[in-house]
C-alpha cells in the first residue's frame, strides 16, 4: 500500500518534537538555570530589589567618579521616579588602586604612608601624605575626584562596599615588610577596620562577576 510523502513527513515531525521534548525534561537545573549561586554570595540579595547597579572602581579617581555616579543614581531615582533608596541596591567595587579607600581614619593614621603610594592622593589643603580617610568627608572645594560625595553618606542610604581581598593582602604584604611585621596579622588588622557597609570579596573582579550574575547592571568607573 501506497503512503502519502506528507504523512511521512508529518511523522518524522512528531517523532522530532518528541525527541526535543524528552532532551528538555532530563536535562538538569544546572544545564537550564545559568550561572550557579554561589553561598558567599548572598549578601548581594540582601540590598533593594527594584534596581540593581555596581559600579567597578580601580583607582583613586575612578572610586570618586563612582561615588558621585552612586549618589546621582539615589538621587534621581527619588526624583524622577519616587523610588526610596531602601528599594534600590548599589554595590561599588573597591579594587586595585582604590582598595586603600575601604579603611576607615584609624588605618589611614597607622598606614597612611603606604596607602598613598597606592592612591597617590595627597592632602588637597596642605599636600602632606593624608592622615584621614579622604573620602570619608567632603572636600570643601578642594580637587578631589569625590567632591560632594562621601563614603559615610552612601553607606547611610544603603550603598554597600565590595573590598578586593587580593588587594588588601597585598597592602598588607607591602607594610609588613617595611614594617618587619606578619602580613596576616597586618591584613587582620586592615579587616577589623574596613568603613561601614563593606564585604571583603575573595577579589574585586570575582564581586564584579557575581554582581552582574546577581541582576546587577554594570557601569565602570575607572
């Protein structure tokens, strides 16, 4: 007997479709999901979940560029849309040359020598090696990158400070030397005495990633 070619056809699309659908259900949550969710993670879903952004920062100028573009993205967002900052999650990247920053005045007095040849950002009123956590303050007029911008502000509308670990240790290695120290002891240290709303990341580029595996949009500062 004679078997019409489009009934042919017509099987061979089911049996397809049959095939596809049977690869669809055994494939595991891992193949569909995308990236896996990591435990240490979590602190990146604690912020508001109506807008995400982070803002990767690699040097002294590119943390107060970033800084200002945090508080312009607080700001109009209240403005523009009504949205309080406890419903957004801002996330800036301390890392590389902008890691010094994350250490409150206590560590600047200590280690401000050694932070500066990292930052070098100077005093802007006497151009001394700063005792002070520059962008903890405003800087009165002064050309510093943060202007208006404060560390203590974004942190009190909720911004939080993801700190490159690699970095700090790294910090710590360089004053233990000259110091005749432990660098684990001074990396210790420099982690009891991060500013308000920091995280210490196993790497700044790692809390990038993760970041932007969170929801988070990205925007980078330099």
């Amino acid at each position: 007997m004679k078997i019409a070619r489009r009934h042919v056809l017509g099987v061979g699309a089911v049996a397809g479709l049959t095939l596809m659908s049977a690869k669809i259900a055994a494939a595991t949550p891992e193949d569909s999901a995308g990236p896996t969710s990591e435990p240490q993670d979590g602190w990146l879903d604690e912020g508001g979940h109506r807008h995400r952004i982070v803002f990767d920062t690699i040097s002294a100028k590119g943390l107060g560029i970033g800084m200002n573009f945090a508080t312009n993205f607080f700001l109009a967002n209240q403005q523009g849309y009504g949205i309080a900052a406890g419903e957004l999650s801002v996330v800036i990247v301390m890392r590389h040359a902008s890691t010094a920053f994350a250490f409150n005045d206590a560590m600047w007095d200590k280690y401000g020598d050694y932070f500066v040849s990292h930052t070098e950002v100077f005093d802007p009123h006497t151009q001394a090696r700063p005792r002070i956590n520059l962008y903890r303050v405003q800087s009165n007029g002064a050309p510093l990158p943060n202007g208006k911008a404060t560390l203590v502000e974004l942190a009190q509308l909720g911004a939080r400070f993801a700190v490159c670990a690699m970095a700090a240790a790294n910090l710590a290695k360089s004053i233990a030397e000259d110091t005749q120290g432990k660098a684990d002891s001074v990396l210790n240290e420099l982690k009891a005495n991060l500013i308000p709303q920091s995280v210490m990341a196993p790497a700044g580029i790692v809390a990038v990633n993760r970041a932007q595996e969170h929801g988070y949009t990205f925007s980078y500062c330099g």
